[in-house]
C-alpha cells in the first residue's frame, strides 16, 4: 500500500471547488428562473425510465463534476417544484435556499447528532433550535424537544411519551398486553391520518382511537369529547391522550385548544397538540388567541418544513417535561460510554427519540429561524395568510367558482360552470367535474393544486406555504382554474354524449 492513500471517493481541494462551485452556479440559476418553469413536467414514471436509462451499477468509477452536472440537469428538468410560486398542494413549502446550503454544510461536518460526544457543537445548536421553535409559537413552558423526520415522526414520538407517562406503570417491561383496562385516545375526525398508524404501529389499535365529531365550525366537539370520556371511565376504560389539532390539514380548522387543556387537567389526561402545518401561525400576533391553551399543552408536534419554509426533513416534537422523553427512549445498553460525563447539561438525543445515529437537520431550521427572525417570519405567514384569503375572495366574485372554505392559509373552493344549477344530481356532476379538473391541473404543470371533501363537496384546495407567491400568481390563479374547468366540463359533456 502506498503511504498516502489516494481514493476513489475522496475529493482534493481543486476537484471540490471545480465541483462545487459548478454546481452551485447551477442551483443559483435554477432558483433564479424556477418562476419560468412549468411547475411540474407530468412526465410519467415510464418516460422518466427511459430518460434515466437503466445500465447496471457502473463498474468503473466517474468524475465528480460529470455525474453532479448530470444529476442537477436530471432534477432541474424532470420534476416537480414545491419552490415554484405556484405551487400550493398538500402541505408543502417552498424551500428556503439558506436550507439548502445549510444540509450541504451540515453534510460535510456530518456530526452524529445522536450522542454529545459525536455532536459537541450540532447538539448545542439543536439545543438552542427547539428553545427558538418553543419561543416562536408562545410556548413558553422550560420545555425541551427533538427534531424529527416530519409531523408523522412528531406526533409518534409524543403519542409515545403519553403512553409511557399515562399508561399502565409495568408497560415498559410487561408491554401493553398485560393491560387490563383498555387504552383509549380522543381526537376530531379532522385528525390527520397520522393517529391511525400509530394506534396500530404502538399496540392499541384502531379501536382504540375515540373519533370525536365536530361542531358547525369544524372545531372538535368539546363537549362530546368530555362525554365519551365520562361514558369510558364509567365502562372501566383507560383514557390516555386527547389529541387537539391547530390547524387541520384539509381545511385549516384550529381546534378549542384552551377547552381542551381544561378537560384533560380534569381527566388527568395528557393533552398533545397536532401543529405540524398551523401552529407557526402563533407567532402572528393578531392570531394569538386562535392558539390560546397551546401553553398548556403536554407535547406539541410542529413541523419545520411546512410553515416555516426548511427544505424537507425537519419536524420537531415539544415536550413540556423532557423527562417524558428519557422515560420513553432511554435504555443503556454497555458498549455505550456517553454517560459518564455528569454535566447537568449533557443531553444524548438518542435517548429523546426513535434515532440512534441522527443527521444534523436543525442546522437549516436554525439558519432560517436566524436569516428571518422572528419579524420575517410574522410577515411571511400574514402574508401567506392574506393570500390565501385573497384567492378566496376572488373565488366569491367569480360567478363560475363557489368559495367553500378559508382559514389560516388554506383556501377551499370548487368550479361550477355556468348552467350547471339546472343538472339533476348537481352535487354528483360537480364532484366528478372537480375531481376530473383537479386531475388536468396536476398534470398540466400551470399551478398545483391538491383537493379536500368539505360536507360532501369535492373541491380544489390551495394551501399557501410560500414565501414566493404573489398576489399576481393568486390572481392568475383563478384564471387557470376556470380556463380549464370549461375544458374539462367540455370533455365530460362530449364523453357522455358519445
Ligand atoms: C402534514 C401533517 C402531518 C404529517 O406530517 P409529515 O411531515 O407529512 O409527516 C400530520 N398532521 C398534520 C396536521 C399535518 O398537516
């Protein structure tokens, strides 16, 4: 072996830079022209194969700047960009370009932010992450927390910490089987699908999840929450959890939350908050009361990369006594020697969460938080805010579109072409009419849109997560929707004519 060893993966300086440096002009232009791009190709999964070729794995190595110039001029061209200013489906952001920079560093430093040891600084700065997230939604509890893959991650690690602290006291060593009283968890029929797969992934089950109905404001009803849960004690159940959502992902509803807090004091039940897309609004000041209880919350699940614009993965999960945590996650097996270091202030994420070894995701949560602060990120969400209520006014006036629903940043509203009050089985037609729409807007790549069900109407849903998006780009908006709505109603009337 030679002395020096020279490999086929490492990189000298000049390569890096030559790399690099091409590279990153070629993100700055992307970024630069994303506007003038189609927001999706609506290429399909076969087109792409042969785009992509399929040779086997390559024997023999490449150079760097060959396959990264590839690789970028692959992605830049053949994919869908949430960073678009049109972009508005599901639940995510445009990524914030300080993200970006901040995995590429995060990356080249590659701290294992699982033990102390192996994250001296990422641990510190993570540290200080989940203080500024608790602090920029007004929970202002000692809290600690953990940053996560996303809100699903989020919301099991908390569900989790609320079995452990509420449930049976043997359940770690005797698991949930030995439980006599069956464990029971409380949320709205709005919940995310998030509780189902934990009910069956943690050991309670489906049945286990009391679907609670809600009100004419789509809030939870608070007052049949505190009834089946007397009915359920009175039936010698084990309620644990009541789940409270601030901000549901189809329509933006934030539930009661102080109403909440109040029953599970009363109850002794743990109160977790699903905020994975609302609860940034909180910082808003106006928006406050909205979110008022939140304070009293036992874990808050928040998610970095809707609302406050990470690039994806960041979710981050809030407990108000960590100690939740450790109790959960926490074992020591012997080959560990990250304890001995008695500091008040040493803290092993890995006894916080699912992870053993963990990336360093709260870099570009953290930069941003700083590149924005707190006044940037009130402007970004008001405005987010303003524009989703602008789509929704202009839908109003629009004698084609019916404006169904508007909170916080997410706009409800469906196409109803001209004559279309006359049809028998309206409602059917218009279903079918904005599904088959929603359809062609999703592929043609003018805007993307994603759909919600709001009292048995199926209607086209923006959801506005983007620090990009103009007022211009809303008003376009519903010229693109109603342009081909009249398009697709056409196909519908030929294809039933036939
Ligand atoms: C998006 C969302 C989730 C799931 O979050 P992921 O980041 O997609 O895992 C859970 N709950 C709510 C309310 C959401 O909006």
């Amino acid at each position: 072996m030679k002395k020096n060893r020279n490999t086929p993966i490492g990189m000298g300086k000049r390569e890096f830079r030559k790399s690099g440096y091409q590279l990153i002009d070629q993100i700055a232009h992307f970024i630069d022209s994303i506007r003038e791009q189609p927001v999706t190709t609506g290429e399909s999964p076969g087109a792409l194969q042969q785009i992509l070729g399929n040779e086997l794995l390559p024997e023999e190595g490449s150079p760097a700047n060959e396959i990264l110039s590839r690789a970028a001029s692959l992605l830049f061209n053949h994919s869908l960009y949430n960073g678009h200013p049109k972009f508005f489906g599901y639940i995510t952001s445009s990524p914030a370009p300080i993200g970006a920079l901040g995995d590429l560093l995060a990356a080249t430093v590659n701290p294992n932010a699982g033990a102390n040891i192996l994250s001296p600084m990422a641990t510190e700065i993570e540290k200080q992450t989940i203080k500024w997230l608790a602090s920029m939604i007004g929970y202002s509890t000692p809290c600690g927390g953990i940053l996560v893959s996303g809100g699903n991650m989020a919301n099991f690690t908390a569900f989790l910490a609320a079995r452990t602290a509420k449930g049976p006291k043997t359940i770690k060593e005797e698991g949930i089987a030995n439980d006599s009283q069956k464990m029971l968890v409380y949320c709205s029929t709005t919940t995310h699908t998030w509780i189902d797969k934990a009910a069956v992934l943690f050991g309670l089950g489906t049945r286990s999840i009391r679907w609670i109905g809600t009100a004419g404001d789509q809030k939870m009803n608070n007052q049949l929450l505190e009834q089946t849960i007397m009915e359920d004690l009175e039936k010698g159940y084990h309620p644990l959890m009541v789940i409270g959502t601030a901000g549901d992902v189809s329509t933006g509803v934030v539930d009661d939350l102080e109403g909440i807090a109040m029953i599970c004091k009363k109850y002794d039940l743990w109160f977790h908050i699903d905020g994975a897309y609302g609860i940034p609004a909180a910082v808003v000041p106006e928006l406050q009361p909205l979110f008022s209880g939140i304070e009293q919350a036992d874990s808050i699940a928040l998610d970095p990369h809707k609302w406050l614009y990470a690039p994806l993965e960041a979710g981050c999960t809030l407990v108000k006594d960590p100690n939740h945590l450790t109790a959960t996650f926490s074992s020591h097996p012997v080959y560990y020697n990250f304890s001995h270091d008695e500091e008040p202030e040493t803290l092993n994420f890995y006894e916080y969460g699912f992870q053993n070894s963990r990336g360093f995701r709260a870099l570009k949560v953290w930069l941003s938080l700083q590149q924005a602060g707190r006044k940037g990120y009130i402007e970004m969400i008001r405005e987010d805010i303003q524009l989703a209520g602008l789509l929704y006014k202009l839908a109003r006036k629009h004698h084609e579109l019916e404006a169904v629903t508007n909170h916080l940043s997410i706009t409800t509203f469906r196409f109803v072409p001209a004559g279309s009050s006359e049809r028998k089985n309206r409602e059917a037609y218009l279903n079918k009419l904005n599904e088959a729409l929603l359809n062609e807007l999703q592929k043609g790549g003018e805007l993307f849109l994603s759909n919600a069900v709001v009292n048995g109407k199926y209607c086209l849903r923006a959801c506005i997560v983007n620090f990009r998006t103009s007022k211009k780009d809303i008003e376009e908006v519903i010229d693109i929707v109603v342009r081909n709505g009249h398009r697709v109603s056409e196909t519908l009337l030929k294809e039933k004519s036939s």
